[in-house]
C-alpha cells in the first residue's frame, strides 16, 4: 500500500512489495521508491542489471506509472529522465505528478 512518510510531507514512499512500475507496457520490481513533489524521485531495484535502465535513459522522456499488486494505478510520472545511477540506486527527475485515488 502507499504510505505518506512521516520524516517529510512532500515525499511519497512505495514498496516494490506491494507495487510495480510499467513503463511502456513493461511491468518492472523495485524495493523502493520514493517520490519528491519538487521534481526529482529516488528509485532502488534488485540490482545494476535491471532491463529498466535499457528503457529509461538520461535523455529520452519517458513515463512511468507505478502500479498497485491489486491492479490500480497509484501514480503517474510523466517527462521521466535519469539524472544519476550508482549500482542499484537510481534518482530520476520528472516534469509532472498525478496522484490515483
């Protein structure tokens, strides 16, 4: 489920546990990711060699929809572009956020 981290409102905390990102009809499994309302959004996955960097790169916008297990879009990024990646850990800037309810 989406929760709200309580150390800063603005952030927006998923677990890879109970969600998924697709990105052009790929569904991907993270651990974490956690979204910034100013912009940026920090993403860990299982390891450097996920596919998700061949579809996601430092130039090409993209967007990413994150995914309920239970079938329902919790959020959708659009304007998605790599800004760093350090082994598994990836930090990502998009230009717009849409919150599902």
């Amino acid at each position: 489920m989406m929760k709200i981290s309580t150390d800063s409102e603005s952030d927006i905390c998923f677990d890879g546990d109970n969600h998924r990102l697709f990105i052009e009809g790929r569904g991907f499994d993270f651990r974490n990711f956690v979204v910034n309302h100013n912009g940026s959004a920090d993403l860990e996955l299982f390891g450097s060699e996920s596919p998700l960097y061949t579809l996601l790169d430092f130039e090409e916008p993209r967007v990413i929809y994150v995914v309920s297990r239970l079938g329902s879009k919790d959020l959708i990024l659009q304007g998605c572009v790599i800004r760093e990646i350090i082994g598994s850990k990836c930090s990502l800037s998009y230009s717009k956020l849409q919150l599902e309810s």
